[in-house]
C-alpha cells in the first residue's frame, strides 16, 4: 500500500472527476484526500456549462459525477482559481502530493479570415456559455438577425444551431437562466445556414444530434443533394464508417424532400469554405463569402475559385477548441496541451515529480464525453505507479484548505454548492419552472454563503463533500 494522503485535482469537469475517481477505485488506502478545485463556485464544468440545455440525457451524467464529490474522501473546493491572481502551481506543490491538472481547452479556436472581429461575427464558445449561464458569459448578440451562419459541423454547431430555432414550450423546461430564454424565445432568426468545407462524410456532427434537427417544430430542414455528392461516398461508400454511413442516409432523405414552408429553417452546406465575412464596423455582418471546395486526393479539400456569398446579419464561428497556457505548467503551442507522457507533465522532456494532466489539456481536445474515462485512468496509473516517491515528498504539515483561508481566499465547499443548487431550485419555482441557473458570480457567491449552507468559512472542522470530518 502506498502512503498517498494529499492529491489534488484542478477542474471539476468530467476530466477532473473520472480522474478522482479512478484514484478512490484504485487506491483504498481510508488516509487518501481527494480535494476537487474549481475556479467557479460550481462543480461539474462543460457538463453544466457546455452541453446544451435542452439536453436532459446527457447533462443527467451530473448525478453520476454528483456521487464521486460525494464520497467522503473527496473535498470539493470551489473559487479556487489556479494561476494569476489565485493559487500558484508552485504553492499547489508544496501542499499536496500529487496535483493532476485538468483544466480542460478553454479558447475556441479562430478562423483567420478578414472581418472576423465585425459587429455580429461571435464565437460559438462564447453563445454556448451565454445562453448556459456561466458567470463569465457576456452578451449582445445581434438577435435581431433574420438570418445567420454557424460556421462549423460539428456537435456544437448542431447545438447552436437547434437552440437558434428552439420555440418557448421547449426551453422552458430546461435550466437556462431566465434572461438567455427570454431573449431567445423572442429571437428574429428564421434561417440558420450551417456550414462545413468539406463534405458530408468528414463531419463531425453524431447520428443522434444530427437526427435531431428533423424534429424540431415549425422548422424546415434543407440540404442540397448536389453537395452530397463527389467525396468518399460515392468512391468508397463500404468503407466508410457506420456512423458516416447513417448521417448520409439522414442527409440524403432531407435531400430528397422539399421544404415544408415552415416558419423557421436550417440549411446545412457543405464544401464551402470561408474566405472573408462581409460587412462594415458601422453596420455590422451583412453575408459571408465562402469558396466552394473539392477533394484534393490527399484527404483534404482544395478551393475551386468558385464563390458564393450567403446574406446574414450573424456568424457563429464553431471550429473548435484550444488549450490555453497555465502559469507554472510548460505548454506546447502547437498542440495546445501541456508536454506529458502518460499524464506525467514533462518539464524539459523530463516526468516533473507530482505534476500530471488529464482531459483535454493532456490530449487536446478530442473525443466525446466518455473519452475522459479511459484518458483519466491512464493518467491515475502513472500517478500510482509513482507513489512510493510521491509519499516520501515534503509537503506543508497544514492542511491545504485551511492553508488556502489563511491567505485570504474563500474556497465554497460542497455545502455552499448545495446552496446554490436550492436557490436555482427556488428561482425555477418563482418563474413557474422546474429550476434556472443563476448567471453570476455575485448571485452564485451569495447563494454559497447563505445561512445554512456551511460554506461562510471552514469552521472549527474542514469537512469533507459528505459532511463527515475529513
């Protein structure tokens, strides 16, 4: 057995708690602390904040992450940020044991095209984290636009673009913050182009969310049967994968459809690529030009000098994510993770003692969910494999939260969690719904340190997330 009794997780998303986890299933020593840190006063990262709310299925997996912060092992800490103005990874060393940073890829990626930064050209990042109430969020987006372009076949493009059209009876059932619904209930959107530049075959999009477009009340969906066309499945179609294959026959049954003449519309494109958004500082986004493009024969697409402009008052850029550099940890620019071998961080090639990584800032920013499973039982392996030096580093004779107080920060704990979660519940209940996020650091912070919540200071006894002496 080793003598591992301080580790420390930062990132409370699925990265973070697969990761705790795997270290509660693979070490039973009853010594063992798990503190989960979090920058928000919040559990659960792009689970709360980054599947859409209209999907009750998946962001249900809450209650499965719910019973790892639970166990009376674990110690969550929220507003606990990591890096400028918070902890430093060096006071985090000296603390704990063991540090597995899961941080996840918090910036979208760009487009570098001219007119990126117009007047109603947004990143898909920040809308998702709007209209799902993190406190971060900012706002004006031009919901006034008839028409917009999500850039993008991705799940997250899927994502914008179904809650572009969504009508008010479907997301009152949700829990997004009351003014994000009320603002896009009332939405002018009434066509959503969304775009990819290569085929049909190479999107990104699953089956089940891709289906789910063609259930949307009062919307059309429109596909081009000539852009389905001249990729690998018409040159390979048995080779393909079976989920490509069942996206293809979605598509190819919405081809062969004409347009209901419902109120709303989604048009999916494929095989345009983005040159330039068009428009002015003054008036913002009026179209975006694209280039048709063809299979270059080397697994790419090539521009064909062929131009089209779509009219549209708003761009959705939905490209995908990138890591972002952590004060302390070593980082490699051009993949957008931090240096590590088997979640080992490496510092100059070499496996830096007691630093690892997990997620998306260990692999980029790949995968599904349930990806984070099997990446984070990798990264606990190394870890245990390495505990008998772990046990033998000198750490502060302190404990690490209490450690945290005392230099005037003022960690939520898992009470203080459980009172926003009631308040959500009240606010829900005001607005004749089931619950509402609370979109703000002020209200989150306030509803933490409520009397009662346990969460105003550490008291005479740091607890654990179970309320049981840690």
């Amino acid at each position: 057995m080793s003598a591992l009794t301080r580790v420390a997780v930062v990132g409370s998303g699925p990265s973070g708690l697969y990761t705790a986890q795997a270290l509660l299933d693979q070490e039973r020593s009853p010594h063992l602390t798990v503190d989960v840190l979090d920058r928000l006063p919040s559990p659960y990262g792009l689970v709360r904040y980054g599947v859409a709310p209209d999907h009750e299925k998946i962001k249900s997996l809450q209650h499965t992450l719910r019973r790892v912060l639970e166990d009376p092992r674990v110690r969550f800490a929220g507003n606990v940020a990591v890096g400028p103005g918070g902890v430093s990874t060096e006071e985090l060393r000296g603390l704990y044991q063991a540090v597995v940073y899961c941080v996840g890829a918090a910036a979208d990626r760009r487009l570098g095209i001219p007119g990126e930064d117009l007047p109603g050209s947004s990143s898909a990042t920040d809308f998702v984290s709007w209209y799902s109430g993190h406190p971060d969020a900012g706002g004006g987006f031009p919901l006034t636009a008839r028409s917009a372009v999500v850039i993008g076949v991705g799940n997250v493009a899927v994502d914008v673009a179904r809650l572009l059209v969504r009508g008010a009876a479907e997301l009152r059932g949700t829990d997004m913050p009351q003014g994000p619904l009320d603002a896009l209930v009332a939405s002018g959107v009434r066509t959503v182009h969304m775009v990819g530049r290569r085929g049909p075959a190479q999107a990104k999009f699953t089956t089940r969310e891709l289906r789910e477009l063609g259930t949307l009340p009062g919307t059309d969906v429109v596909v081009r049967g000539e852009e389905l066309a001249g990729g690998p499945a018409d040159t390979a179609p048995d080779g393909l994968p079976t989920a490509v294959r069942r996206n293809l026959d979605t598509l190819r049954a919405w081809a062969r459809t004409p347009p209901a003449g419902q109120d709303r519309r989604i048009e999916l494109r494929f095989h345009l690529r983005p040159v330039e958004i068009l428009g002015d500082t003054a008036d913002g986004v009026r179209a975006v030009r694209f280039e048709r493009t063809a299979p270059d024969g080397e697994g790419g697409v090539a521009g064909t000098g062929v131009f089209e402009d779509v009219p549209a008052q708003w761009v959705l850029r939905s490209v995908g994510y990138r890591g972002v550099p952590l004060a302390g940890l070593p980082f490699d620019d051009r993949s957008g993770t931090v240096p590590n071998e088997g979640g080992r961080v490496l510092r100059d090639g070499a496996p830096s003692p007691g630093e690892y990584v997990a997620g998306w800032i260990k692999r980029g920013p790949t995968g599904v969910i349930g990806t984070n499973r099997p990446c984070a039982k990798e990264t606990v392996a190394s870890l245990l494999a390495d505990a008998g030096a772990l046990a033998g580093r000198p750490v502060a004779d302190t404990d690490p939260l209490r450690a945290l107080e005392a230099q005037g920060r003022s960690p939520v704990l898992w009470p203080g969690w459980l009172g926003i979660e009631a308040a959500e519940t009240r606010l829900g209940r005001s607005l004749s719904r089931t619950t509402a996020k609370i979109p703000d650091w002020d209200g989150l912070l306030s509803a933490a340190r409520e009397p009662g919540s346990g969460a105003s200071g550490l008291g005479g006894a740091v607890t654990g997330a179970a309320g049981s002496p840690a």
